[in-house]
C-alpha cells in the first residue's frame, strides 16, 4: 500500500444483487458497508473493496475480469480463511504457491473471478538476474488448514485490502503499450500468454492475459462483470502525474474521477 499507485475497489455489474451482497459477506468475509435499492458496496476497516450494482446485459466479449484479488494481512489469515472456507463447503478452483505470494481461486455466484491470498515479505521474494521470480507451484492446503484457529469465523481482518486486479486483454504487447507505455506501469514478469505490471516494486497491481480472450474485441456497454477498477494515488503529487498521463491517453474526468478504459473496454479510475 506504500507504492506510488495501487488497487482500491472493484465494481461489479451485476444481476442478482442480493444473492451476490450475501455471498461477498458471508462466504467471502467482507463487512457490508452501504446498501442501497441496486447497489452495495463492502469491505473491511470501512474501505470498500468490492462495489456490486445491479443491473446489466451479459457478457459480449471474452474480455473482461480474470479475477479481483483479495490481500490478506498474514498467513495466519489465510489459513483461518481456509477453515472457514472448508466449514462452509466453499468451493475452491485452485491453490497455488507464487513464490512472492500464496493465494486461492473460486469463482462467485455469477462467474466473477477472486482470489484470496497473502504476501511473503518482500525481502523473500526470489529474483533471477536481478528480475522478479515468480512460478505456480502447488499451495499445501493441509498445512495451511493446520494453522486456522478454532471457532466461528470472524470475517476477514483489519488491514485487509484489495491487492491487485487481473483482467483478460486481447492481446498482451498491446496491454502493456497501454498500462506500461500511456500509464508508466513497471513491467514486473512475463508469462506464457500473461503480463505482470506493478507501481513502487510490487509483484503486480496489475495484469493482462490471452489464456481465453487472445484476439478479444471491446467489451460491450453495460456488460456483466467488471464495471471499473480504481486506481489510488499515494498523495497529490502522484495523482496529479496520473491524471496527466491519463488526459494524454484520452482519457476523460467524470464525477468519478480522471478515467479510461483499456483497449478491451476495462475501465480503471483515479482516485487520491
């Protein structure tokens, strides 16, 4: 949360609100902090994380959300997520070892992507060649499970915040000339059919695949899934440095904020 940029809330467009503000409370774990007829929006120590507003045409394009990322504040965190998630009979999609990260992938009631993970301090982070290093090995869900305290759980705690998002591009030369080349993103890793941008030296705040969209056109208006993704500045300075950078992109400022949309249609705003 120290870099010059990162990830604040994510706003879905959805269909079921209801359905999708209880599973974002009770499976998830995040406090509800406003409702409203056709939108709530949810979190932890007050900062909205995910934003969910109802109402939306399916999707058109394979563009879109990969998945939102949930950044837990210790592994002891994590592993008492893990015993919730087994007590409830939440389905996980996979459990992986990133070397920089441990993290889990499930899927909400209308196919938004999540992951729920934790970092390992940044002086662990391996690096080859004075690069970053980061793989996908198998996560020991056992062992983590072995580390959840006993009892109900309580939701996910203080100095929980959204650590990164991960979107489906069309082609990934193109996302980074647009989130490293018009915005100024560091260009972390590379992998197969994936990029891996970041502000400050974090793993990534941001990234792009082509694993099911290569070759995806724009997504069409008022589409399900991802509605916008904020952008947060550190302080005036960084805001206004992104603003410009934003403007010059072709970029606009609504009641939101500065904001554009990626090639694809995945619209990101800033925000101090």
């Amino acid at each position: 949360m120290d870099a010059p940029f990162h990830i604040g809330a994510v706003a879905l467009r959805v269909h079921d609100l209801a359905t999708l503000t209880a599973f974002y409370r009770d499976a998830i774990g995040l406090a509800l902090i406003h409702q409203e007829p056709g939108l709530a929006t949810l979190g932890v120590d007050g900062e909205v994380l995910v934003r969910l507003e109802e109402g939306a045409e399916r999707p058109t394009s394979p563009a879109g959300l990969f998945h939102l990322a949930i950044l837990l504040p210790s592994r002891g965190a994590l592993a008492d997520w893990v015993g919730h998630a087994a007590n409830a009979q939440i389905a996980l999609e996979g459990a992986s070892d990133h070397l920089v990260s441990e993290a889990l992938y499930l899927s909400d009631p209308e196919g938004n992507g999540i992951e729920i993970y934790r970092d390992r301090p940044r002086a662990d982070w391996p690096r080859r060649d004075g690069a970053l290093k980061m793989a996908t090995e198998r996560l020991d869900l056992q062992a983590l499970l072995n580390e959840a305290q006993a009892g109900p759980y309580a939701g996910m705690p203080n100095g929980t915040r959204m650590g990164h998002i991960h979107l489906r591009v069309g082609d990934t030369a193109e996302a980074e000339a647009f989130y490293a080349g018009k915005l100024g993103f560091d260009l972390m890793v590379r992998y197969p059919g994936a990029s891996f941008l970041s502000s400050g030296g974090y793993h990534h705040h941001i990234a792009g695949n082509i694993w099911n969209s290569r070759g995806a056109s724009a997504r069409g208006e008022g589409e399900t899934g991802l509605g916008f993704f904020e952008l947060v500045a550190r302080d005036a300075g960084d805001f206004e440095a992104m603003r410009r950078r934003i403007l010059a992109a072709g970029g606009s400022e609504d009641a939101k904020g500065p904001a554009i949309a990626d090639p694809w249609g995945n619209r990101l705003v800033l925000r101090r």
